[in-house]
C-alpha cells in the first residue's frame, strides 16, 4: 500500500469468520475504484478477566487497527456480527476510545457505511446497522447504505438490506456468503469508494 494514496479503512470484528469474509468482499470492491487503495483492520476482543491481555498482532487475519488509521481514512466501512441487535462490544469498546477525534472533527465530512452478519434472518440485521450508524453520526460523517438500483436487495434470499450489506450465517455459523450477499458486499464498496474520491476532491478544492 502506498503512503499517500488515500483508503478507505475496512474495520471490522468477526469470530467464527463471516463478517472478516463480508470485510474482504467490500476491499475488494473499493479497490475496483481508481485513486483509492482499501485497509483492513480488526480490533481485539474484551475480556471480564482483568489481566487478560491481546496480543499485539493477531495469530492470523487483519492487524489491530490503531487511532492513527481512522484519523487519517478518507472513508469508513464498519463492520460487525450482532451482539443482541447491536454491535459486538469490542468494536464499541474501540469507538468508545475515538473522543480525541471527535473533538477535532477528524470524521467529519467523510463518507462511511456498515456491514453485519447473524445466524438468523431476523436475528436483528438492521438494527444492528442502524445502531452503527450513531457514532459515525455523531463524528460528522456521512452515512452510505446500498441504493435499491443494485438489483441484487431484490432477489436476495439471504442478507442484504438498505442500511448496508449484511449475511445469514446460519444458526452453526456455517452458511458461506452467497452470491447475492457478495455481490452487495463489493456493490457497497464501490460506492464508497466513489464517494471517498469525490469528498476528498471537494476538500482539496479540485472537483
């Protein structure tokens, strides 16, 4: 990855692999996109033991993101299986630590969307998008769902709705992401990336 093409940070937290799959889907769809590279970043679990300690890098997938990625993102795609309608808390627990950056209005002005995944079809999708959503409101950003033109929020059988890209997992955990579900992934990586080239031009006054 290059040091000054811009990204679109891809944050997520998955634990049996779906969402971390969902993840790879929109990187590679904000990849498509010239101008503009995709960064994928996980945090790490939370744990009721206090000396439990993560260790710094992860045995396998995306490193630990850190403040400075999200500082310095030109989008952000949020991503996060459902914990009870909500997002899981490790990713809370890092949004909860961003204080420093809504101060400066780091966000501000810059685009974002969210992803989830859960082991049933009304296992709480939507309001698991539509509490991601907060923060990234209260940061200023502007939110990106999928527009009902991708063709595929139709004919789903599985995941897929208008707040954002989402996956039925299965009550095992074990169902891939289909066809339909992967195609919205990349759908809402696309447009991200789009919107990220077209703020970033506005914001350095060259659009």
């Amino acid at each position: 990855m290059s040091n000054t093409t811009p990204y679109v940070l891809v944050l997520y937290y998955s634990r049996s692999g779906a969402t971390a799959d969902m993840a790879r889907q929109l990187a590679a769809g904000i990849e498509s996109i010239v101008g503009i590279e995709a960064r994928l970043r996980t945090v790490p679990p939370v744990s009721t033991t206090c000396e439990a300690v993560a260790p710094e890098i992860p045995d396998e997938g995306a490193v630990y993101v850190e403040l400075d990625d999200l500082r310095n993102c030109s989008a952000l795609a949020l991503g996060s299986p459902t914990r009870f309608g909500n997002m899981a808390a490790p990713l809370k627990y890092f949004l909860d630590s961003t204080s420093s950056l809504w101060m400066n209005g780091a966000l501000v002005d810059k685009p974002a969307c969210a992803f989830t995944s859960t082991s049933s079809l009304h296992g709480g999708q939507e309001s698991t998008l539509l509490t991601m959503l907060v923060p990234l409101l209260h940061h200023g950003m502007v939110y990106a769902g999928i527009p009902y033109s991708e063709t595929a929020l139709l004919s789903t059988q599985g995941g897929g709705t208008p707040y954002g890209a989402s996956h039925l997992a299965g009550p095992r955990s074990d169902r891939s992401v289909d066809e339909h579900e992967r195609a919205l992934c990349v759908a809402q990586g696309k447009r991200l990336a789009k919107l990220a080239v077209a703020l970033n031009a506005m914001r350095q006054g060259t659009s």
